[in-house]
C-alpha cells in the first residue's frame, strides 16, 4: 500500500515550462507559485483563463505549473480527483528605447 501510494505521488511531480521568446521580467503581484486547482488528474481548469494581457501589459516571457509537497498530498487525499499545483507567471521585461541623439551642434536642420 505506502509504494502504490508513493507511486501515485511520483506521478504528479512533472513540472511544466512554456516560453514565449521574451525577455523575462518580474512576476505580476500574487502570481509567483501562486495555487492553482484543477481535478480529474488536472485535465480540467478549475480556475477558469488568467488575463495575461492585463497581468503582462508587456506581454508574458514564461509560464510555469509545478506541483509541490502540499499539492500531492491534496491531490493523494482526493485520489487526484482534486488536482491542484503551483503556477508562477512571469512577465516580459518591459521594452525600453534608446533616447534621441542630440544633432551635432555644427549642423543645421
């Protein structure tokens, strides 16, 4: 019984990385490994989209959903019925263009 159940645990311990091309930034405020629920072995959303325009008004660089400790012990408790992990989203660092050069003095317009 405790190796079928150690089993079952080993199973929810993929973590999962999708990258956009962008140049990473920070995370928006409460995203950062933040809680995320999903059921039936988490083939289905129980958190419904995030809004990554408004989360990343630069866009997204990284999404990541890991499980942790606490989520397979959930996800064991439920017989992964319930299926919850830890998703962090991670914003593009915001683009910054050079300044104007200043002409040279000796030159006119």
């Amino acid at each position: 019984m405790p190796a079928s159940l150690l089993a079952l645990g080993l199973l929810g311990c993929a973590e999962t990385r999708v990258y956009s091309g962008l140049p990473p930034g920070d995370p928006p405020a409460g995203y950062e490994r933040r809680w995320h629920s999903s059921f039936l072995f988490g083939t289905a959303n129980g958190n419904g989209p995030y809004d990554l325009d408004r989360l990343c008004p630069s866009g997204w660089s990284e999404l990541q959903i890991a499980p942790d400790f606490f989520t397979i012990a959930a996800g064991v408790a439920t017989l992964f019925l319930y299926t919850p992990s830890r998703l962090t989203v991670v914003c593009a660092r915001p683009v910054q263009f050079a300044a104007p050069r200043a002409s040279d003095p000796g030159t006119a317009p």
